[in-house]
C-alpha cells in the first residue's frame, strides 16, 4: 500500500491552491503532496472549474503573487476599479473607488475555468502528483494517520488527510462532523452577459426587491451576472427563453452599462451558510467550502479559503517534519478563527440586510448606503471587508 505525507481530497480551487502553496517547502522537506479528483483536469463537469467567475479580492491577489502565480492568472484577470452599491427604487447609492482606497484595484474577476488551469499548471510534478478521476470512498483514522479507500478499490495512507471536497462533502458526514446550516431559500442564477457599453472596469453590486445582484466585468467587455432569487423563481429564470430573460434582467439592473445584448448558458445554485462545526483533529484538516460555503453576493468564499490556505501552509512548513500533529493543527485554526468569523459575518449581514423587503430594515439600508457615501472612514472600513483585508495589514502603499 503506498503512502504519502498529505493526501488532499479534492483538487478544486482549493484543494489545487493548497498544493501550490505548499509544494516549494514539501520539496525542501521530501513531502509528497498527492491530489485526489474524479473530474480530469480541463473537464468542463469539474465543479470548481465551470462557468462560473470569481471576485478574487486584492488580498487574493498578494497571496498568488507571494506564490509565484499572479504573473502567469493576471492576462485573464479583469481589474475592479469601481463598486457601485444600489437599492433598487431608493436613493441610497454608494461608490467605492479604487484610486480613493490607494489600491490599482479593489478586486479582480476571474474565470473559473481559466484559475483552474492556471493553478494546474503550476503545479510541481516531482512534489505534487495526481490520482484523477478517482474518488475516495471512505476514510479512518489510523496511528499516524489516515487510510483512504478509492473507488477503484485501492488503498493508501497519508500523514495528513485534507478534506477539500467542498460543501456538500459526503466525507465529512461519514467521519461524524457535524454542520450548521443555515439555508437562505434561494438560489443564485449565473450567466455571462455582453452590455451594450463598456464597462471600463465597474462592478454593481444592486439590491432589489426580488433579491440582490452582483453585475461583475469580465475580459471581452462581457460581465458576470450572479442574481439571488427565490428558488422557484430563479428556475423559472433559468428556463425563459433569452429574449425574455434579457428583458426581466434590464428591468432589473436598468441601463448603467447601456441595453443588454447577449446572455450565455444559465446556471443554477441553491444557497446555504454552511460552518462545519470541526475543522481539525489529529491527522485531518477540513478546508475550503467542506469547512465553511458562504452566500455568494459579497464574493467571500473562495478568497477566505485562500486566506485559510496560506495560513495551513505556513503553520505546516514551520511544524514538525511528519504534518498531521494536533497542536499545529489547532494553532492554525486559532489563527484563522477570527477572520472566519468576521467574514462569515460580514457576508452573512449584508446578505441578510439587502436581501429583506421589510420596511424598516430597507429604510435603514438606504440610510447606511447615504451614510457610507458621506462617511469616508465607514465607506473605507466596508471597501477594505470587501477587499478581504479586514484582518489584514493594510495594502497601501504596497501595491
Ligand atoms: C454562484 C457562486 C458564485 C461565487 N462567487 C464567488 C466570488 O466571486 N468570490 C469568492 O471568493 N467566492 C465565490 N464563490 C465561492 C467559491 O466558488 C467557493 O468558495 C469555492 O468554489 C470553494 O472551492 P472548494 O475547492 O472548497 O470546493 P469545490 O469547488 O466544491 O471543489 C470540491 C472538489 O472536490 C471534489 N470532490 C468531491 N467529492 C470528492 C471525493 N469523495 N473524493 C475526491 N474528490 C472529491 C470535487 O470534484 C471538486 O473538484 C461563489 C460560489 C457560488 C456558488
């Protein structure tokens, strides 16, 4: 039976960012990485890797460029110069500007499909390799480690178990880890746009009475759309006919970047907050969306994951030669505790707050958004949470 010292179940944006972030060390120290995956790299099934597109913030983009990746991401990675913030039907509006915030950027837009393959291409083959597709079944806890059954009925051990399969993680369950879930009885609908204007770098993040929406630009002057529904109306949306779809959509998002012309294929995820309520034991580390899934609109998941990925990385590089001891483990966590927290909060109120219809809850909102365009050091505190710099230390100047 072979054996390696970090088995990471699940080679997504997660997964795959963890390999990466580790193997410059693993090779100082002899570690071998190995990535467990069902869906072949370049797959468009793969669920990180579809048609989706991500806000990576510009604390994201420190951690690919301490890595050594953003170089080989940013020809694809659409800067966010602006953010405007809009109540539908009220005057509260707000604007957060890169130049004001000292920043080249507050954020970037990236294609999934293309972080993916930058991500496998960086990959080390001596330090990192691959068992794809394969799926891995079952797992225990075994002195010193893990045993991992697959689906092609092999085995192997690891040091290290990283359980990166997302949030509907199957794995988790089995080894007893309990979750809080929270839905939010709605769906986020998304979809490339082409607007009629160029979008010269805005993102709109609007909230209406049907459920807030995120306007996001894409390389090509195309846009990302990622429209919060309730569930029977988001299938309904999911399913008119494009015309149509265009025409609720312009109604909704009215004629900032001109008339919408082209919508590409729609899909469809159900939403939830999701915290695993362990995320290490001995030997084991859940991480990514199997540790928290968050509500999509203010564009947090992946760039606290990734925040999550750099700090496991360092504590395991400074750890004891064979990864996997429990004090490492749970100083790691300790040090993501707060930024878990203040993010999974922060993502948690504004969906809340811009996602209601009630009346004293909207009037407030509109106050807020006022209020954040006429207070400079509450529009930069919200700029910087949303820049995924809340815990961080401050960027200006570094760029
Ligand atoms: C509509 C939408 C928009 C979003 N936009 C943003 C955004 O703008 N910014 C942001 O920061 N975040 C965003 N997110 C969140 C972000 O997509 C997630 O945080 C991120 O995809 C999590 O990656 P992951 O690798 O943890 O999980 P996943 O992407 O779910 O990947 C899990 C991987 O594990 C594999 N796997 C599953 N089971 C097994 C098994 N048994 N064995 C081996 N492998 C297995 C799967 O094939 C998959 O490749 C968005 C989410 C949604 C739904």
């Amino acid at each position: 039976m072979s054996r390696v010292n970090l088995a990471i179940i699940g080679g997504g944006l997660v997964g795959a960012s963890l390999a990466l972030a580790l193997q410059a060390g693993a090779k100082a120290r002899g570690w071998k990485i190995l990535l467990i995956e069902p869906f072949a790299p370049g797959d468009s099934f793969q669920p990180s890797y579809d048609a989706r597109s991500s806000a990576l913030s510009f604390g994201t983009r420190q951690i690919y460029q301490h890595l050594g990746l953003w170089q080989t991401i940013s020809p694809r990675a659409e800067p966010i110069r602006q953010i405007q913030v809009s109540d539908r039907g009220r005057f509260g509006a707000t604007r957060l500007d890169a130049l004001e915030e000292g920043v080249p950027a507050l954020g970037y837009v990236v294609e999934n499909a293309w972080l993916g393959q930058c991500l496998w291409q960086g990959l080390d083959s001596e330090v990192v390799s691959w068992r794809c597709p394969a799926e891995v079944k079952a797992m225990q806890a075994i002195e010193g480690g893990y045993r991992l059954l697959l689906d092609d009925d092999t085995s192997l051990e690891c040091d290290l178990a990283v359980l990166a399969d997302g949030g509907r993680s199957g794995l988790r369950e089995q080894l007893g880890i309990h979750v809080r879930r929270t839905p939010y009885e709605q769906s986020a609908l998304i979809a490339n746009i082409t607007p009629g204007e160029a979008h010269c770098g805005q993102a709109f993040e609007r909230f209406t009475e049907q459920g807030p929406m995120a306007l996001l630009p894409l390389p090509d002057n195309r846009c990302a759309l990622v429209w919060t529904r309730q569930g029977m109306d988001a299938r309904r949306l999911a399913e008119i006919d494009e015309r149509s779809f265009l025409r609720e959509l312009q109604d909704a998002f009215g004629y900032r970047l001109g008339a919408l012309r082209q919508v590409g294929a729609r899909h469809l995820y159900p939403l939830a907050l999701i915290e695993a309520q362990e995320q290490v034991r001995p030997h084991l580390v859940v991480l990514g969306n199997a540790a928290h899934s968050l509500h999509p609109i203010a564009g947090q998941g992946f760039n606290l994951s990734l925040r999550d990925v750099q700090s496991l990385a360092d504590a395991l590089l400074a750890g004891p030669q064979h990864p996997g001891d429990l004090a490492t483990l749970q100083a790691y966590h300790q040090r993501q505790r707060l930024d878990q927290a203040l993010t999974i909060g922060f993502s948690d109120q504004v969906t809340r707050l811009f996602g209601s219809n009630q009346p004293l809850l909207a009037a407030g909102r509109n106050i807020g958004l006022l209020g954040l365009d006429l207070l400079p050091p509450a529009k930069s505190w919200f700029a910087r949470q949303a820049m995924g710099l809340g815990t961080r230390p401050d960027p200006r100047g570094q760029a």
